[in-house]
C-alpha cells in the first residue's frame, strides 16, 4: 500500500511541474511564481513523509532544485528555470519507479 502512496503523491508532483512548466513556458512570471509557492508547499508536506521511506539523497537533489528553481523564475531565467523542471520531473517520476520492489531494485 505505501508504494502505491508514493506512486500517488508522485503523480501529483508532476501534474503540478507540468502546469509549473506551461506557464514559464509561455513567460507567465506572475502565475509561475504562484504554481511554485503552491508546488514548494504540497512538496513540504510529502517530503517528510517520503523521507521514513526512501533515500534521504533524492528527497536533498528535489529540495536544492526547488532552492534554484525558486531563483530562476524571480530573475525570469526561461531557459534555467525549463532545465530545473525538467530534472524535477525527472527526479520525482524516479522515487516510485525505484522504491516499487522488483527484481532490477532487488539485484
């Protein structure tokens, strides 16, 4: 049941980084900054319980890309800000996928 939790929590993160990337795509600083806020506080609450149940490394990348990509949508850096998600998305697609037990996890 906790795998499917953290496939859960998971899809929502992306869900919210894919709307995040929408609107930096199309230069929308106003509403980006308040999709991030939004993002940076769902993110607070799974954090700490992802953090009884996975490396504590992955959660550290996820929070310290936030930390840059706060600062790239403040100074309106697209292209920064575009990267940063993109390893956001990357990271957090990552977590269920290594935690759901199979054989390829276990060897």
């Amino acid at each position: 049941m906790t795998i499917y939790y953290i496939s859960d929590q998971a899809e929502i993160l992306q869900k919210d980084l894919t709307e995040l990337e929408k609107q930096i795509g199309t230069e929308n600083w106003a509403q980006a900054q308040l999709l991030y806020k939004d993002f940076k506080n769902n993110w607070s609450k799974i954090d700490h319980r992802w953090s009884m149940l996975i490396d504590h490394y992955e959660i550290d990348y996820i929070n310290m890309d936030l930390g840059e990509l706060e600062a790239y949508i403040k100074n309106k850096d697209k292209s920064n800000a575009m990267a940063k998600i993109s390893s956001l998305q990357l990271l957090v697609k990552h977590i269920p996928e290594k935690e759901y037990p199979t054989l390829k996890n276990i060897l």
